[in-house]
C-alpha cells in the first residue's frame, strides 16, 4: 500500500483497466472501494458490457451481486453475457447473483418472483426501492464484500419525470454505500437534458465517460484521471490496446 | 371512526380514522408503503364500504394481482362496482385500461380524482402514489391538489388514504404536505448498514393525541402488514452471564433447561425473556455458550434485530470465541452492543482494552457492566435502541 | 473449448450477412432474438430493407408479424409485387399477421380477419393490444419468427415522443420473450434528438442507411462496418 488514506482497489475484471485508474504501489488497476460509478456514453459502445464483466469477475471473486435490469429483461442478461462465455446460471443456483429485474413484467409472459429474481416495475421507483433494500439485505449477509450494478438510467427516464430517476438514484447510491458495496450505474449520453445529466455526475464518486473508442475517468476519488482506447471482443472489454 | 385494519394502528390512533379524514402513509424509500392503503381499502371493503384506488404506479390488472396475493378478493367488490380504479397508468404505458375513468394526461389528475371522491360519499379513496404526481405536477401544485381532494373528501365524508414515498423532497414542501392532512403515519426503515427492520409510528392526528410508539411490522403474502415482535439475541462465550443479563433485563423471564422446547434439543439450556423497556417490545433469546450447540445458534439468530454478546472481561482468553459467535450468529450485519460484563472482579480489562484486544470497529459500543447487581444494563439498552431507532 | 454461438438469421439482403459475419463461425446475419434500428433521412430504403427482411423469413418458413404505420395494406402489397414478392400467398396460408394502423386514418373501408387487424396511429394502445394478439398467433406457427415496424416516424408525428419509447419498450420486451426478432424503422430528425438517442439505446442493434451507403453502428459479436448499397429491381444490394 504505502501511502495513507487511499482507498484501496477493486478489480473490474476489464483487462487493462490500469490505464484508467492505477494504484502507483502496486501497478493494479480498479475502482475504488464502497464507492460508487457513473459509466455514461453515446448508445452501444459497451456500456452494458462493462457491467457483465464487473459483474461476472465479482462473482469469480465469491462477491455477489445484485443488479438492477432497467433496460432489457431477465432473458436477455442471460443471452447477452453467455455471448461472452460468461454462465451466470451456476450464480443464481447458489444465490451470489440476485437480480431486480424492471423490464420483464412487459413481457406478457407471467413470471415468479424467487429469493433472488424480483420483479419489479420501472414506472414504480418505489417497489423499485424495496426490492433494492430486500436484495441488499440478502447479498450483504452473503459477503460484506458485493457488487451492485444498475444498468441502465435510460428506460426509466423515459417511464418517469426526470426529477425522480435523480431521486432514485440518490436513494440507490446511498443505500449501496451504507453497504459497504460498490455500484455500477449506466447512462446513455445525450438522453436527457444537460442540467440533468450533471445532477447525475454529482450524485456519484467516478465518472467514466466511453465513446466507442476511448474510455476516460473525468472523475475520481483519490486517484489521477486517466484516458485509454479500449475496444470489444468475444471475451469483453480491452482497455489499452490498438 | 373508521378502523384501519393494520394491526396495532387502531390503538395508537385511539380508535381509527374519523369518516371524512385524510390520513398519509410516508414512507422511507425502501418501506413496502403500498400495503398499508391496499389493506385498510380491503378491511373496509370488506365492512360493505365503497372505495376506489387510483394509481399511477402500477395498471389495475397488476393491482388485482397484488390484493390476489395477499390473499384479498377485490374481483368480486370490483364486479359489484364497490371499488373501482382511476387508472393514471395505463395509456400512459400504451397498455389497455378497462377502469372506470382513466387519463391521458398528467394534468387531468385533479379533476379524475375529484369526480372519483364525488362518487363514493362516505367511501375511502387510495391514492398510490402521491410522489410520482409531485414531479408532474410541481411542489406548490401538488400541495394545492391534496388540499382540494381533502376538502371535497371532507365534503362527501369521504376518507382518504395518501401513500407517499418520502424521496429527497425539499423540506418545506414536505412539510406543507404533512400538514395539508389530518393523520401522517410514519413508515421507517430500521437500519444497520442494511435494512434490518421496518416500523410505522404515527406522527401527527388531529383528533387525538396519538402514542408515541413504533410498531414493528413485516409484510407477508398471503397476509398482508403483521406486526413484528422482534428477537434479540443474548451471546457469548460460555459461563459470560448471559443467562443473569436475560433476567436483568427481562419482564418476565424463563430459563429453559432440559425441557422440550419445540423443534430445540431437550439437552439444551436456554434463556427465553420478553423485554418491555420505554415503549419498545421484543423478544430476547439467549444462546447456549458451549462449542456443542454451534449448529443451532444460526437457526436462533434467524431475524434477529440486535445482539447483546455478553463477555467476560477478566477472560480475554475467551474473547476470540465471542468474536467466533458473533460470526456464527451472523451478528455482524445487525446492530450489537457488546457487554463487558464482571467489571467488579480483579484484572478487569477496560472497554477500551477490550476493544483492543478483539480488534472491534469504533462504532461497535462496549459497555461496563455487573450485572449481577443490575449495573450497566438499562446503559446496555439505551446503547442498542440508540443504535435501532437513532436518538 | 467454448465457442460462442451468437445464433444469427439470413437478413434477406445480399450482401449484409456476407459484412456482419463473425470472424470465428463464418456466420452472418442478424443475431437472433434481438432488435434492430434501421435508421436514416428519407427515401433511402428503410421500408425495401423490411419487405426484404420479411421476405427472406417467409421463403425459409419463419412467419411475420407486420406493423404498418406510413402505408397501408394496399400499399404494401404493391410496393413488394414490383420486387417480384407476392403476398397474397403467405397471407393465405397464415404465415403473415399484419397491423395496420394507417388505412383507417385515410378513410379506406377495410375488414378484419384471422390475420389481419386494422388500428389507428392515434391509438398506440390499440396498436399494442392488436400486436399481443399478432405476437401470439405469429408465436404458435413457430418459435422462431420476425417482426417489423414500419415506421415509428408517423407515430411520433401523431403522439407524445415519449409514449412512443414507453410503447416501444413494452413491444420490444414482448417479441424477444416470444423469440421473435424485431426491426423497427426510423426517419432521422422526426423526434427530438434525445428520443432519438434513447431509440438508440432501447435496441440490440443499429443500422443506418444514407442512400449511398449502409453503416452497422452496433450489432452482437461484429464490430462497425460501413459498406455502400444501391437500390435495384431486386432491393438493396450491398456492394
């Protein structure tokens, strides 16, 4: 460690990820622990990609996980990381993954809730907010070490004022924070008016800014701001390369 | 007086709810609020009251759904138009809505509403949920609809049930709404790092000076909001005084020892006491000590709200089996006190040396005690209630 | 070793599926279970780039369900007949479901029948309904089947921007549980540039047609590609 009063390193599971933030001792790359992310962007630069793979190397870890699908169901969380090898069937099974799943209840398929999938709906923040407090509850007596990733702001923000996703959000961080967790938050760039956008930017401790080719920490909590080209691959985000 | 079918309610409340009155469920984001309307709407119903829901979080079908779950039958009132749905939702989600008004537009709140309060004179009206109509509609606006709803529910003798999710609103707007109703019922979260707790105490009723009492409660399916008596947990090493510190603090108390105790080993002494301690109730159940019984200190510590680890403060060779039976107990995620108890006897270490040596974080307290002579225990108390509701 | 099979079905166009081909499989085509955006400024093709979509289903026995929001029935009929595409025969044996919202605004007298249903782009809602009961005939011919909204242009012009996404959303939400694979066309600079983004982000994959030339800004398991296409008595054709 070396130096005083930094907060230590969690890995992201993104190779590369020391050329956005790095502890100078150790060379590792991370995002700083119990604190919370803003991943925001153009549409379909990886955004969601990202949450799986922080996702998935959490669960490699023994941290569980608790992730909010706000953008796409269920389903589709399954489909798209097993695209990258990543199986989170085993995850559910055991209970270290624990999804609150916004989306799937338009599906017109009837679903059931279990101890770790609950539905909710994305019009209705404040069930929303209760699964939030059940799930963070059940991971936190897994591990004090979790994860929590929602994924994304951007259908809410169509089914709600903007004023109150900022107020969700709020409640969110905080509740992970409290935790001891650290969270993953996703916005599509250019969604919602620019005041808006900065409210967000001011309800978190990182900001990550990814735009298809380049990814760029504009904020951070005791570390230095650093910039890197990234790309995709079948096995998920390279920062660094190329 | 109209009763509010949640359990304990009625009594803080000197009876229910005046006929006419506005009463405001606030929650703490995080507190199943929903519940509390659903449920006292369902108990009058029941009582061959009329009523409506409107919603704006959630379509009728997925309400039904809901009341269904809970194990309430709101089909058949809905089928002999007892209650029916303002249905501020659907269109807005592009969904169907075969309710008896529904709107296209924010705006059109107002008025729905108030053709809906019209039309069940001495009814009860459920409006889920005012803070999504806030963003909408603006602080000073919303304030000024309540009030109007309020006055032509006062009109028809109709009650009105607010659910409010307290999100980060600015204070005076809260206030102002608070104060536009005659009853405000509290809905806090109860919190050790997680949500450990739920509890509903009653802020505010115009015609009565309400108890000053939190109610614990969960809320099940089937069944709907069920008042919670809370366990706390009594530990430590074996030969701590963990059976003294149960009596010491306990109305009334029984030490279970080589008696059948339901699904409990018969082998297994345990104490079992009902605390009753400045307006909070619980259970306290305190463990057995030796190593042999580990396996059924998890089935005793499910739901516990708080822990008392009771240790011996001349035996520091003990302290790493207390900090074995917090883990065990999962006693690390709920709030805890530890209790160093035997402070009269020679060679007791301070809290703070006992701190040391169990490397606890500062915000656990420690607490000196002899509590075979009831020293430290009502400090013991306050410590944890301090830590369960805040001062 | 694993190898990822991102399933992917014949697009229909000449062309694409030889662009969006993986480098590991060899496969090409539109990722299976997914929703694309094709988007562009008008009369660029959005519309050729559905019937040929919906084509290439039909002749490899995938049924689709057709949303027509810009033209009608008529319309369609016509406009697939000068490709060489006839209908008529895929409506007769049940093999197309088709919504549509337009004609009935215009005042043409159409009658319902077992596949077919006419709405109004007034009434999003009854679109929705009318598509659930689309979606689940579509889904019982056969698990694997397409549907194509042409276009959300109109829709915007006729309704509130954001109900428009709310409704999209829910429809989106609703194919890809039934299996389906959604298309769904957009005129550029018919809603505000927000809502626009937001489409963007609603969706697996993004297309965009300018006339000269075809860009995949997003799709599973392919990287962007930019290739230049024309239009011919066949349809689009990538070069």
């Amino acid at each position: 460690m070396g130096r005083d009063n930094v907060i230590p390193l969690i890995e992201t599971g993104i190779p590369g990820f020391e050329n956005i933030i790095q502890d100078e001792d150790t060379g590792m790359g991370g995002v700083p622990e119990n604190t919370t992310s803003l991943i925001y962007g153009p549409p379909n630069v990886g955004k969601s990609i990202f949450c799986y793979q922080f996702m998935y190397n959490g669960l490699l870890k023994n941290e569980p996980c608790l992730y909010i699908t706000a953008d796409y169901g269920m389903k589709q969380l399954e489909q798209r990381t097993m695209d990258f090898d990543w199986f989170l069937q085993n995850y559910t099974t055991n209970e270290m993954l624990y999804v609150i799943d916004a989306l799937s209840n338009f599906s017109g398929a009837k679903k059931q809730d279990t101890n770790t999938y609950k539905l909710t709906a994305v019009h209705n923040p404040t069930d929303l907010m209760v699964k939030v407090g059940l799930g963070t509850r059940f991971v936190f007596q897994k591990s004090q070490k979790f994860r929590s990733v929602f994924d994304s702001l951007t259908i809410p923000f169509a089914f709600n004022p903007d004023k109150l996703v900022i107020r969700v959000l709020k409640a969110y961080t905080k509740r992970i924070k409290e935790a001891g967790g650290a969270a993953i938050i996703t916005h599509t760039e250019g969604s919602v008016d620019e005041n808006i956008e900065s409210l967000l930017k001011d309800i978190v401790d990182n900001v990550f800014r990814m735009d298809g080719n380049k990814i760029s920490t504009e904020k951070v909590v005791d570390y230095k701001k650093l910039e890197s080209r990234y790309k995709i691959t079948d096995k998920g985000i390279l920062i660094g390369m190329g | 007086m109209k009763k509010t079918h949640i359990p304990k309610l009625d009594d803080l409340l000197g009876g229910g709810v005046p006929a006419g009155s506005s009463i405001m469920f606030c929650a703490n984001p995080g507190v199943d609020c929903e519940a509390f309307g659903y449920q006292m709407l369902n108990g009058l119903v029941k009582e061959g009251e009329r009523g409506f829901i409107f919603t704006n979080v959630a379509e009728p079908d997925s309400i039904i759904y809901e009341f269904d779950s809970y194990g309430w039958d709101i089909v058949s009132a809905i089928e002999n138009e007892n209650v029916f749905f303002v249905d501020g939702s659907s269109s807005f989600i592009g969904a169907p809505s075969n309710a008896k008004y529904s709107f296209t537009d924010y705006s059109e709140t107002e008025d729905v509403v108030l053709k809906a309060i019209n039309d069940i004179p001495d009814g009860i009206a459920v409006i889920n949920n005012l803070s999504t109509i806030i963003d909408y509609m603006g602080d000073l606006e919303t304030v000024e609809i309540v009030k109007k709803w309020n006055k032509a529910a006062k009109e028809n003798n109709t009650t009105i049930i607010y659910i409010f999710t307290e999100w980060d609103y600015e204070d005076s707007m809260v206030k102002k709404l608070k104060s536009s109703v005659d009853c405000v019922v509290e809905l806090k979260t109860i919190e050790e790092r997680v949500i450990v707790g739920q509890g509903f105490m009653v802020a505010g009723a115009s015609w009565t000076e309400p108890l000053d009492t939190m109610i614990l409660f969960f809320v099940i399916q089937p069944g709907g909001v069920k008042v919670y008596i809370p366990k706390i947990l009594v530990t430590g090493p074996y030969n701590a005084g963990k059976s003294s510190f149960v009596k010491a603090i306990s109305t009334k108390s029984v030490s279970v020892d080589r008696k059948a105790v339901g699904a409990f080993p018969t082998t297994i002494a345990m104490d079992i006491g009902h605390l009753d301690y400045k307006g909070f109730f619980a259970d306290i159940f305190g463990t057995p000590g030796q190593e042999r019984f580990d396996l059924i200190l998890d089935v005793l510590s499910k739901e516990a709200v708080g822990a008392f680890i009771i240790i011996d403060s001349t035996a520091p060779q003990t302290f790493a089996r207390a900090k074995e039976m917090i883990r065990k107990t999962r006693a690390e995620a709920i709030p805890k006190i530890i209790v160093a108890n035997k402070q009269d006897l020679e060679g007791a270490l301070s809290p703070d040396e006992i701190r040391d040596k169990m490397k606890l974080s500062k915000d656990i307290p420690i607490v000196p005690a002899v509590i075979t002579e009831g020293k430290g225990t009502q400090e013991c108390l306050d410590a944890l209630l301090k830590l369960l509701y805040g001062d | 070793m694993v190898i990822n099979l991102i399933l992917r079905i014949q697009s229909g166009i000449p062309g694409l599926d030889q662009i969006t081909a993986d480098s590991k499989t060899g496969m090409g085509g539109i990722p299976e279970n997914t929703a694309t955006l094709v988007y562009g400024p008008p009369k660029v093709g959005k519309s050729i780039f559905c019937y040929q979509f919906m084509h290439g289903g039909l002749s490899l026995d995938e049924p689709c369900l057709y949303v027509l929001t810009d033209y009608g029935i008529k319309q369609l009929q016509q406009n697939t007949s000068d490709f060489g595409w006839e209908l008529d025969n895929y409506i007769e044996k049940e093999m197309l479901y088709i919504v549509d919202a337009i004609s009935s605004i215009s005042g043409t007298k159409i009658i319902n029948t077992e596949n077919f249903s006419s709405s109004s782009v007034h009434n999003p809602t009854d679109i929705m309904v009318k598509l659930g009961v689309g979606t689940r005939y579509i889904s019982q011919r056969s698990p694997r089947f397409r549907s194509i909204l042409d276009s959300l242009t109109t829709l915007f012009a006729f309704n509130q921007e954001l109900l428009i996404v709310r409704v999209l959303t829910a429809y989106i939400m609703r194919i890809r549980e039934a299996g389906g694979t959604a298309l769904i066309t957009y005129t550029e600079g018919s809603a505000d540039v927000k809502v626009e983004t937001m489409l963007k982000a609603v969706v697996d994959n993004v297309i965009k047609l300018d006339g000269e030339y075809l860009t995949i800004e997003a799709m599973v398991g392919c990287g962007q590609k930019k290739a230049p296409y024309k239009i011919t008595n066949e349809g689009i054709i990538i070069e």
